[in-house]
C-alpha cells in the first residue's frame, strides 16, 4: 500500500508573470515633470477631489463648539474637506513653493478647517510659502518616495516630515482581479464602519505578525533615506511625529553626519478636540506650527 506523500503546491512564476503583465497596472512615480507625477499620486493613492470624514454630525459639532479654547476661533461650522485637482487639500497646482509638507490625516487635517491646521499656520508665522502633500493613513516608507520622487523637479528650502506610527505600510493584494495598493495600519480593524473590514486586510494580519523589529528597522531605514535624498538636492529636513514611540526612534538617530540641517522636533503632546472627537484639534496644531517656525527660521540664516 503506498503512503500519501505530501506535495507542496508548485509557485508557477510564468502564470505570474502572465497575469502581471496584463492588469496593465502603470507605474504610477513613472513622471517626466511635476504635473505627471502629481497625477499619478492621486492614482497610486486614490485620492479624489472631495472626502467626508463623518465629522459633520450634530453630535461631533457640539462637542466640538462646547470646548472654550475653539470657540475663540471663527470659522464654517460646516466646513468641508475641498481638495485639488490632484487630491490634496491645499491650493498647490505644482509652482515651486518654500517648505513641503507630507503626513497622513492628521497634516491633512482631519477634524479641523483647513486655515487653522499647522500647515497653514505655518505659513502664517514665517511668510513662506507651503505646499500640503498629506495623505490619510499614509505611511514613512510612501512619503519616502513622495518627497524623493518630488525632488527630481523641484528643490525647496526646507521638508517637514509629521510621521505616524512606524508600523504603517503600504501592501498590495489582488481584488477582483486587480491588483490594488492599500495603506495598512495597526489599528485596521478599527477604522471601518460596523467593523466591516474588507478581505484585502486580511494581509494585515500577515505583516503585523512579524517582528516588532522589522516595522523599526523600515522606519529608520525610511529616515535616512530621506536624508540621503534631501542631501543630494540640498533641502534641509525636518522630522516630527504625532506618535511618541516614533519620536523617540526619530531621536536616537545620528543626522549629523549628513551635509544638510535635519532637525528633530520635540513631541507635541495632542488633544483630542477635532471635529471628528478623533484627530488632535486646534490647540495642536497650533502649538505643533510654533515649534517647527523657529526651527526653519534658524535653517534660514
């Protein structure tokens, strides 16, 4: 009688191969100027012109009023999340300006006007120019390549990185027969209504089961990655980040060695009296502008 001997499944390369090569899937850094690259930003990130964010509620709003220090700021109780042609919430049409910004939803402002993020306060306490390339649930590794890619065309004075936590990634997985990039975060099954979670997730459950060091080791790999990049256009650099964990390993990071002024933010301690009772609120952004406006200032002299 003879045994069952277990076959392990054979990887048919040629199959994927195949099927790679007809999803017609465009590389989307693939740019000869701004315009395109910006473009296929939004493709890569399925970034639309408008988003709601579910803080518009009577409930959220009233917390929000109820609060003293946000009633001292006259503003659109109904205000909305108005982004431009490339899906960024900013005026920014691809003119050279003097400081990016990258970050996910909490640079990009959720729960807060757009006037009174620290983008925009930014600009008001130094007089320089910002570009706002924030995108929701983004992580270091894509804002790595955001501002590497950016820097082919345009070279400005300064990058301000407002990082997340350092788990964050970007994965991909095939639906319905596409092959679709997705950001992936600790708290994924969290962020979805009624908890319902979409199957492509289910590879969060893979990549969070690795090693903690794995998820450091990416993340200050992505710093200096900036920094090399940063170095090579001769923009200076500077790193915060909302999460105190990444703070930290933002900290215990030697720059000095780089030919460029990379400064490293002390943790600005968030609230949590945005509009969406989620995202840190007005006091933050405020208090996060005027920590990083003197740090440009002494980048200028």
């Amino acid at each position: 009688m003879k045994k069952n001997i277990y076959r392990p499944q054979v990887y048919n390369q040629e199959n994927d191969i195949k099927y790679l090569s007809s999803t017609a899937f465009p590389y989307k850094f693939a740019a000869t100027n701004i315009e395109q690259l910006l473009t296929g930003f939004g493709q890569r990130y399925g970034l639309v012109e408008l988003n709601d964010y579910g803080d518009r509620g009577a409930e959220g709003l009233a917390n929000w009023t109820r609060n003293s220090y946000n009633q001292q700021f006259a503003h659109d109780p109904n205000f909305e999340y108005k982004n431009n042609s490339w899906g960024f919430r900013c005026d920014h049409s691809g003119q050279a300006v003097d400081v990016w910004a990258f970050g996910c939803s909490v640079t990009y402002g959720v729960g807060v006007p757009r006037e009174y993020r620290w983008t925009d306060w930014l600009t008001k306490l130094t007089g320089l120019t910002c570009a706002n390339y924030a995108v929701t649930g983004l992580s270091t590794n894509e804002m790595a390549r955001m501002f590497i890619q950016l820097a082919r065309f345009q070279q400005p004075k300064h990058a301000v990185f407002l990082l997340p936590d350092y788990s964050r990634i970007m994965l991909s997985a095939v639906t319905n027969g596409q092959l679709d990039h997705f950001n992936a975060f600790g708290n994924y099954q969290y962020s979805h209504p009624m908890r319902l979670v979409p199957d492509r997730f289910q590879a969060c459950e893979t990549y969070y089961s690795l090693p903690l060091t794995n998820h450091v080791e990416l993340f200050i790999m992505d710093l200096h990655a900036i920094a090399t990049a940063a170095e090579a256009r001769g923009i200076d650099v500077t790193f915060a980040s909302w999460d105190s964990r990444a703070n930290r390993f933002i900290h215990q990071q030697d720059f000095s060695h780089y030919g460029i002024n990379c400064a490293k933010l002390a943790y600005v301690e968030r609230d949590v009296l945005g509009r969406d009772q989620s995202h840190p609120g007005l006091y933050y952004h405020k208090t996060l502008a005027e920590t990083i406006a003197p740090v440009i200032k002494d980048h200028q002299c």
